[in-house]
C-alpha cells in the first residue's frame, strides 16, 4: 500500500477527531436528553405525589408516556431517513479534491496589548492640591496661613511620590508591552513559515497529482474519500490503490455491519401496562434496507472517485466492499466481501444518482453483489488487494517481442498469457494475468464492460500442439461457477473436439472458444501481427 504523506496523514486524523467529535457531541446530547428526561420525570413525580385526584396522576403518566414513545419513534425515523439517503446526501455536497481549498492563509490578525498594558494617565497635581483656597485676612493672621503652607507641602510630597511611581510603573509597562509585541511577532512569523511549508507540500501533491505519480495519485483519493461525511457510527477504513498504465483506480471500503439497520419500526406507549411497547420491523424490510445501504456505499465511493477531474488519470473505479465480523457458526474472524464492481467515466456520469434505485443500478454496471447481505453471503472481488485469489503480475508489451511470422508455438508460456491479455484489452476488455501458482486454472481474469453482455470474464489459454480435449472445457466452466463469472473464453494454438465444441454450443450465451486460425486472424485484426502456428499436422477439417 501506498506511503502516505504527512499532510495526507494530518488531514485523515483531522477527519478522526471530526467523527470523534461527532460522536462526542451525539453521545453528549443523549445524556442531555436524558437528564433532562429525569428531571422532566421527577417534576411529573412530585406533581403526581402532590395531586389529590388519581385521574390527573393517571393523566400525567400517559402524557409522559406517550412523549417518551413518539421520540423514540421519530429518532429511528431519523435514523432510517440518514440510510435511505445516504447516496443522496453525498450529491451537490461532495466538492471534489480542491487543491486551493488545501492551501492555507495566515491569519490576518494585528497586535492587541492586554488590557493590563495599555497606558495609565498619570497623576495630576489637581488630584493633590488642597481644596481650600489660600487664607486671608484674620484667618491667615492666626496660623491659617502656616497651615496652609503645610498642606502645600504635604501635597507637593505625596505629588512628587506618585509621579515616580507613575514612571516606574510605565518602564516595566512598556518593557513587558515590548516582550509582548515580540512574542507575537515570533508567533506570526511561526505560523507564516508554517503556512508557506504546508502550502509547498500541497504544491508538490498537486503536481505529483498533475504528473500522475502512483502514490501521490492515492494518497489524494485517500483524502477524499477521507472527507465523506458518513455516520458516526460507519467505519472510515478504507484502501486505495492506482494503475497508470490502464488509468484504474482500485479502493476498498470496510461496510458497517447489519447492526446499523433499526430493527425497531417505532414505539408505543400501552396505558394499561403503563410501559413503552417495541414496534419490530419486518425482517423483509431490515433486509432490503441494509443491501440498500451496500449498494449506497458503492456508488457513492464512485461518485465521489468520478467528481475529481482527473480524466487523464482515472477511467475506470473499481470498488470492493467488505465487512469485518464473525462466522456466526465458527466464531471466527471473517472479512467477507459483500459488493464488487468496475464502471467506467463515461458510462457513470449518464446515470441520474438522485432518481435511480441503487441496487437495480448495481444490477446494470454488471456488479457482483451478494445475494444475502444480510446473512454474509460473500461474493468474488474482481480485483483482490491482498492478490489471495488472482495474483496479478507486473505487465509488460509482449506483442513488442513478435517480429514477422512469429511461430506461436514457441513462445514462452509466460509471454504468451501476456499476449491473449493485450489482446483482449485491444478488443475492449480491462484484463489482468494471474501467475501460474494456483491461479485455479485460469490464466486471466477480465471485465467486459458491454452494458448487455458484460461482467467477470475468466480466460484460460493453452498453447497446445494437439486436440484439446472436453475435459479443459469443462474444467473452464466449472472455474465460471466457482468465481461467479459471467462469461468463459478459452483461447488455443490448436482446435477443439467434437464433444468440447457440443458443450460449448449447449451453453454459446456464456462459453466461448477460440481456436488457433481464429486466434490468428484476431492478432492481425487488432494488434496487426502476422504469426504462425506451427502445428505437427493441420487441424480436421469439419463438415
């Protein structure tokens, strides 16, 4: 899996205490509601205990019954309204990957001291000066005026004392109010080189991103899909993984279990038992809920993996959807995969999202969709990230290898599974080649992307000399069954008998062969080669 940056990692855990806080918040709400429902009861209570009538008690309890029983009810209406929506929710909502809304600004903000470092007047000699004017006449003739003298001096004293503790104050004021000033300039001028690095390593994601890097291309979807504003309690594990060279976004998504389907369809207060009845909902209904929710969460991821403008980087969104749980028979660990589809640009952006049935939409891109969800009814991913079924091999032009009339036949068994894939994907399939340790038979695994006729295509090719015989074909046809494949290709050098060919025709809708002159006119029709097949002696002619 890709290395993830340090801003990818930064905005993933801004995303966690989001949700965290989310959370919180929710959890914070509930314990208010329910003090506040505590306290509403032990009013109601001591109102009961005060009341003479036993009518109006009687009244009182079915009020707050009945209260308690509708809010209950309007909470898991709540809760299945935010489920039916949840592909809705996303649309209009879902702003794509901004590399501008990445980038950070410092804050304008300008120097404001303390209040405790703002200047103070200083002292006046108005304040100190006697209130008394100067003594005349007789008054100042019998120790008025010696008083007053005295009271001038005393003022002049305590004015003197004041203005110097005026300025010592100031010296420290001004001194701390520039240690302040400096501080801010330092944090200011912190936070600006913060910026600036923060902004050059969204420069560099974006022309990683521009340029197509394999993992700057993944840590960006990664953000994204990081951001989506799923339930609290939704799981926000998530896997992303870039093809370049058939422009393929891969991502797999963990499912929140069956648990987050109410299996209440509402509440009522029963007066005569003087309780609060659960209202079960049909387990049809909880059901179709829950692959609506697998369904939501599928086309949701490729909606929001399609908003990116990234038409030179990713064609096609594969999504694999899976659940961690336990084997309800075992009680072991087990990671099933619920829902798997490929779709392309082109074909998704024509589907109306807010007015289709997103379980009939999986249906028409083709998806493999467990049947039961609900019960862990596991299907087979198209790709595997941890390549436990299809072991998917570096991919190299193989075709390049062939000049002139190159004899099939002595081709490397490698290079030529590698030729039957470019081959395939030259006709239009996305396809992929297993390595030869237990790949179950098949040399390929392909997605035809035909809206009628598509699906999982598995391919097996034998480079063979002589008949090949029923066996193979059957064998290729049961490999169909086991990985849920729509169709089956077997490609050969050589021909088919009479008993292959019949069994082939019994199921043409699904089964295809392809014999060696066919073989041959396909590489020259699509990947213009001119090859040979040199067989021991020619095939039997057919009647």
């Amino acid at each position: 899996m890709a290395r993830r940056s340090l801003l990818a990692e930064v905005i993933r855990a801004q995303e966690q205490r989001r949700r965290a806080q989310e959370r919180t918040q929710r959890e914070w709400g509930i314990a208010q509601r329910r003090a506040e429902q505590e306290m509403q009861r032990a009013e109601r209570d001591a109102t009961r205990q005060a009341a003479a009538d036993g009518r109006e008690r009687e009244r009182l309890l079915h009020e707050d019954g009945t209260a308690s029983a509708e809010r209950l009810s309007r909470e898991v209406e709540q809760r299945m309204a935010a489920l039916n929506g949840l592909l809705v929710a996303a649309l209009g909502s879902q702003q794509g990957l901004s590399f501008a809304a990445m980038r950070q600004r410092p804050r304008a903000a300008t120097f404001s001291p303390r209040p405790d470092l703002l200047p103070s007047p200083p002292p006046q000699w108005e304040q100190f000066a006697p209130l008394s004017p100067a003594p005349t006449g007789l008054s100042a003739r019998f120790g008025g005026k010696t008083r007053y003298e005295q009271q001038i001096a005393l003022a002049q004293h305590n004015y003197a004392q004041a203005m110097a503790n005026y300025q010592r104050a100031e010296g420290d004021r001004q001194a701390r109010l520039a240690q302040a000033r400096a501080n801010f300039e330092n944090a200011a001028n912190a936070e600006r080189a913060e910026v600036a690095r923060h902004n050059a390593e969204v420069d560099a994601l974006e022309t990683g991103f521009q340029a197509g890097e394999t993992e700057v291309v993944e840590d960006c979807f990664s953000l994204l899909l990081a951001r989506s504003g799923y339930p609290a309690d939704f799981p926000d594990d998530r896997r992303v993984a870039y093809r370049p060279e058939p422009r393929e976004l891969w991502v797999e998504v963990e499912l929140p279990d069956r648990t987050v389907v109410p299996e209440e369809r509402g509440f009522r207060y029963v007066k005569t038992r003087k309780q609060i009845d659960t209202l079960p909902r049909p387990e049809r209904e909880v059901k179709q809920t829950y692959a609506s929710v697998v369904a939501q969460t599928a086309l949701r991821t490729l909606y929001e993996c399609f908003s990116v403008d990234a038409r030179g980087l990713v064609d096609t969104v594969v999504f694999n959807g899976h659940l961690s749980t336990r084997d309800p028979a075992t009680g072991s660990p087990i990671h099933p995969c619920l829902v798997s589809v490929s779709a392309n640009r082109e074909t998704f952006d024509g589907f109306e999202l807010a007015h289709l049935d997103p379980v009939a939409c999986l249906k028409h891109l083709n998806a493999l969709v467990s049947s039961h969800p609900y019960d862990l009814e596991s299907v087979e991913p198209v790709v595997d990230f941890d390549k436990a079924k299809f072991k998917f091999t570096d991919e190299f032009d193989a075709a390049a290898e062939l000049d002139g009339r190159y004899d099939l036949l002595k081709m490397d068994p490698y290079k030529f599974e590698q030729l039957i894939r470019q081959l395939f994907e030259k006709i239009g399939m996305k396809s992929w080649v297993t390595q030869p340790s237990r790949d179950d038979g098949i040399d390929g695994v392909a997605i035809n992307e035909d809206p009628i006729l598509g699906g999982v295509c598995v391919i097996q090719a034998k480079r063979y000399k002589r008949v090949v015989e029923a066996d193979a074909v059957r064998a290729l046809w049961g490999a169909m069954e086991d990985k849920q494949a729509t169709t089956g290709i077997l490609v050969t050098t050589s021909w088919f008998g009479s008993t292959g060919r019949q069994f082939a025709a019994n199921h043409r809708e699904r089964l295809r062969l392809i014999e060696g002159a066919e073989l041959k006119h396909l590489l020259a029709e699509h990947l213009q080669l001119d090859v040979r097949i040199g067989l021991d002696r020619p095939p039997p002619r057919r009647r």
